[in-house]
C-alpha cells in the first residue's frame, strides 16, 4: 500500500562546489551538472593596465580625439603634400596674384608662385622646427629635472638657477643677435629649431623637479634602494614613468609654443629666409597684400590658428587621461 502521508517541501539540493548538483530520487542520488555561472562572476569587473585607463579616458573627450586626427593630418600633408602637388613651392607660373581657381585652389603671389605650394612648404618648415623643438627640449629639460629633484642640495640649487637664468633670456634677442653674427645659418629651419630648443627646456625641467621631488619619498622608492637599485635606474626606471604624463602634456604645449614662436621671429625677419619659405614668412610677405590679395595672408594664418588650436585641445585631453582624479569616464 503506497504511503500517502504528507511530505515536507523539496529543498534546494546541495552543490558539491564543482559545478555538480546532487539530486535525491527514490531510487537514490542523482548527480547533474549545473552551469558554472555564478554571483561573483557577474559582478567581476575586467582589470585594466593604466596605458588602457588613460587611452579609455583620452579616447571619452571627443574634441581632443577630434583635434589629434585633424593635427595629424596636417602633419601628413605637410610632409608629404608637396610631393604629390603639381607644382613645387619655388615653381613660377604665368598666373600673377591670381586668385583662387581649380587651378591654383589658394591663389597665386605677384611673382606666380603657387600658393597652396608655398603654404605645403611653409608648414612643413613649421612643424619640422615644433617637432625637433619638442623632442631636444623635453629631452634635455625631462634629464635636468630628474637629476635635480632626486638629488637634491647643492646639485638642485645649481641646476635651478641655471634654469632661472635660462628663463631670464628672451628668444628673439637671442636670434637676432644670431641672426647678425651668423647670417649663413640663421635662415636654416635646423639652426631655428636648435636655438629654440635650448631656450624652450626649462619648462619642462621645473615640471619634472617638481614631479620628482614627491615621488623619491615614496614607499617603492625606498624598496628599491633596500633592494640595491641603482640611482640611475630608480630615476629612468621607476620615477621617469610615474612623471610620464606631465611631461607628455607639457610636450605638446611645447609643439604649439614652438609654431607660434618660429611664426613670430619668422614674421619680423628672424627665423627662415628665402629662398626657403614657412607660415610666418609667408604671413610676413602677404600682410601688405591683405587688402587686396586676402588669400595671400589669410590661407596661413588659418593653417596656424588650426595647428595651435588642435595641439592645445590635444594638450587638454591628454591632462584629463593622466589626471588619477578624473571620474567624468569609468575606467
């Protein structure tokens, strides 16, 4: 006779933490699989490197992602631009200060130089000097600082008031006076670049010092000492990448100063001469004709408001990706 007494509810059946669930039946212990999902695996969130964390958050501030191609295109196209255009910058055509024409997009000067080759020219000038002057400067400036912030004392003091001396001096004094004792290299875009690049340094070494000098009392400082590092590799191993993002930021502030800079001692003379030409030059020679031949003086002026426009924005995003603080994206 079957027994009809009642029975308590069926519980969950114990898991053996395999992935097994144990089942009971009437005919003893069944074992099934259960899928291996669970709670904690929801809820875990993906480790990501710091390099991913600062490109997730570059990446969230659209205008200076924006910016970055807009600069790198006008990279490209300086460089290589002219070698694909028809005419070359020091070409003379039959089309005296004409204006813009499918023919000549960004009109001609007086002589017949082809406009949109001369500005191609110009700005490759321009951004060859930016980015040398960007490299040896933050090159230079990032050793100075390291060394001064991790050593301190005597070794601190000399190198900043080097550095305090090197402020004191002006850049167009200095290329002038160049420009006067050294007028076979003056005009040469390397020589300008050069000269802006050991009066430009001292920035980036005062942001370094700084940056150095809160890092050395660290704690994996001290471990590495402990452990026998080297002073040169705590610096250049351990405390140069931690101060990785001022100094990427301060290069790119770098850049625009550079252009600006070489547009200005271009612009009264100063920096690159013809026969070779550059966006201040071209700035220079066409102010007159900015009445009646606008195309001659606005065309590089846009193409230098643009290029110092994007690099700031760019400037601006890369502070926001390596700011540890940042919480506008979740990294």
């Amino acid at each position: 006779m079957a027994d009809t007494r009642p029975r308590p509810p069926a519980t969950q059946p114990p898991a053996n933490g395999n992935g097994l669930e144990l089942q009971r039946t009437e005919h003893g212990v069944q074992v099934h699989e259960v899928p291996a999902t669970t709670t904690e695996r929801e809820f875990t969130v993906q480790r990501r490197s710091q390099t991913q964390m600062v490109i997730r958050r570059f990446m969230a501030h659209k205008l200076a992602v924006g910016s970055l191609v807009v600069f790198l295109l006008v990279v490209v196209i300086s460089l290589v631009g002219g070698r694909f255009w028809k005419y070359g910058y020091a070409d003379i055509t039959d089309q005296y200060s004409s204006p813009p024409s499918l023919a000549h997009p960004m009109g001609t000067d007086d002589i017949g130089h082809d406009s949109m080759a001369q500005i191609l020219r110009g700005a490759q000038k321009s951004v060859q000097v930016a980015l040398m002057v960007a490299i040896l400067a933050t090159t230079f400036g990032a050793v100075i600082g390291a060394i001064a912030g991790y050593y301190r004392g005597w070794i601190d003091s000399a190198l900043m008031r080097f550095t305090d001396l090197i402020l004191t001096i002006p850049s167009i004094a200095i290329l002038a006076v160049l420009a006067a004792t050294l007028a076979d290299q003056a005009g040469n875009w390397f020589f300008v670049g050069l000269v802006l690049a050991l009066l430009q340094w001292t920035y980036i070494a005062r942001v370094v010092r700084g940056t150095f000098l809160s890092l050395r009392e660290k704690e994996f400082v001290e471990a590495a000492r402990a452990l026998g590092a080297s002073d040169t590799r705590i610096m250049f191993r351990h405390l140069l990448p931690n101060a990785t993002g001022s100094i990427i930021v301060n290069a790119t502030v770098t850049v625009a100063v550079a252009i600006l800079i070489e547009t200005a001692l271009s612009y009264l003379g100063l920096g690159i001469k013809a026969p070779d030409t550059s966006l201040g030059l071209l700035i220079s020679t066409g102010q007159q004709a900015a009445t009646t031949r606008p195309w001659l003086f606005y065309f590089p002026g846009i193409i230098i408001v643009i290029v110092a426009l994007t690099i700031n924005f760019v400037g601006d995003g890369l502070r926001d990706a390596f700011d540890p603080t940042q919480t506008r994206v979740r990294a």
